[in-house]
C-alpha cells in the first residue's frame, strides 16, 4: 500500500496511449458505421468505427486505478478530456477555412462534412466527451470502492464489474447525444447501444490475461499498489 507519490516511471506512457485511444477511436467513430451482416435477437449489429479501438481506454482505466489509485486515474481522465475537447476545436476551426480549388474538386466540403462531420461540428465530440466522463469515472470508483472493498483479491472480478457499470453508462450517454445531435439516426439507436456495449464488455474479459500481465508488471517496477482508503471521489477536487 502506498501513502506517498513516488516517480512513476510509466505513468505517462500510459496516459499518452490513453489520449491516443481516446482521439482516435473518436475520429473513426465519425467516419464509418460498420456493418458485420448479422444480428442478435433481431437486432443488426452495426457498430461505429470506434467502437473497435474505444474498449481499450477501460483496459488503461482500470490498469490506471488498480496501480496507481483514483487521483491518479481522475488526472488523466480530464486529460484526455481536455485533449478530446483540442481536437473537435481543431476540426471545427479547419471546417470554417475556406477550402483551396483543386481539394474541393477531388475531396470536397460535402465530403468533409459526411465523413468528420460529427468532429467538427461538435456531435461525436460532445457525445464522447459526456459518455467518456460519466463512463471512466464510474469506472474507476466502482473499481476502486471494489479493491479496498476486497482487500485487493479478485482482480478479475473487479475490472469486469466495474466495466460492466462504466460501459452500459457510456455507450447510453454517447449513442442518446449522438442521435440528439443529428451524428446517428435515431433507427440506430438501440442496435449501436446493443452492439458497443456488448463489443466494449467483450474485449475487457477477452483482455483480461494482460490486463493482470500489466498490472503485475507495472505494480513491480514501480513499486506501488494504492489503495484508496479515505479519499474523496468527486471529480472535480484533487483530493
């Protein structure tokens, strides 16, 4: 258990691969709904583009509050936040600059406007922006509240548990902003709920093995396995 804030050595690699998941899976997520050709319980199950990448953001939350603690965790979930919040800033500014001739012939505003759509105007941005918040800090609180609750056994069961709360909050927060904000159409609304959180709760248990690999290995050289005792847990205080 540790009470004092060491040198990580890892840490911020950890927070830039988040970052980088979070960014990228919210571009594809705009740019292409995915098909696979079959459905559950009469349900299609499409999925947006970033539904493939996303998952791995609760992989690098609960690795995140099981080694290094909720402070931790609650510093580079606003990161991320803020980072995601820079790049729909960055594609809405490049949406209003007038485009050069020879693009508009081959690419095109239309274009742009279909494929990021949801980026620069803000659509996706702000859905995964509420959904990513409320999702990651439930995530991690329940997964945190579960480790001392525990007394640090069962990690398997803490990681699924907790994904399971985080995700089914997230993906109805993302897919309901989405569909109000005209990024989805509202006949999707129950197949992409459906489908990301059952893609999403997939891949945490398939992940598992490494995710017990890398927590392992990280509480090794680093030397640390906080446990929350006594902290608060709202978001907004770093306390």
């Amino acid at each position: 258990m540790s009470s004092s804030t060491p040198h990580f050595y890892y840490l911020d690699l950890v927070m830039a691969f988040f970052v980088a998941i979070l960014i990228t899976s919210n571009v594809a997520s705009s740019a292409k709904i995915v098909d696979l050709g079959f459905s559950l319980f009469g349900v299609p199950l499409a999925f947006d583009g970033g539904t493939l990448l996303f998952p791995l953001s609760y992989v690098f939350g609960d690795i995140l509050t099981e080694v290094y603690g909720f402070r931790a965790s609650r510093r580079v979930i606003w990161t991320g936040f803020a980072a995601l919040a820079l790049a729909s800033l960055m594609f809405f500014l490049l949406r209003l600059l007038p485009a050069e001739a020879a693009w508009e012939d081959y690419a095109g505003s239309a274009a742009f406007d279909a494929i990021l759509g949801g980026m620069s105007t803000g659509g996706i941005a702000l859905a995964s922006l509420l959904g990513y918040w409320v999702g990651e800090f439930s995530n991690s609180v329940v997964l945190s509240r579960m480790k001392v609750a525990m007394k640090g056994r069962l990690l398997w069961v803490r990681t699924i548990g907790s994904t399971l709360v985080g995700e089914l909050l997230d993906s109805l927060v993302f897919v309901l902003i989405a569909s109000i904000t005209g990024v989805f159409g509202w006949e999707l609304f129950v197949t992409l709920v459906l489908t990301n959180y059952l893609f999403k709760c997939t891949v945490e248990v398939l992940m598992t093995p490494l995710t017990y690999l890398a927590v392992y290995r990280l509480k090794k050289v680093e030397k640390v396995d906080t446990y929350d005792v006594g902290i608060k847990f709202n978001p907004f205080i770093a306390a």
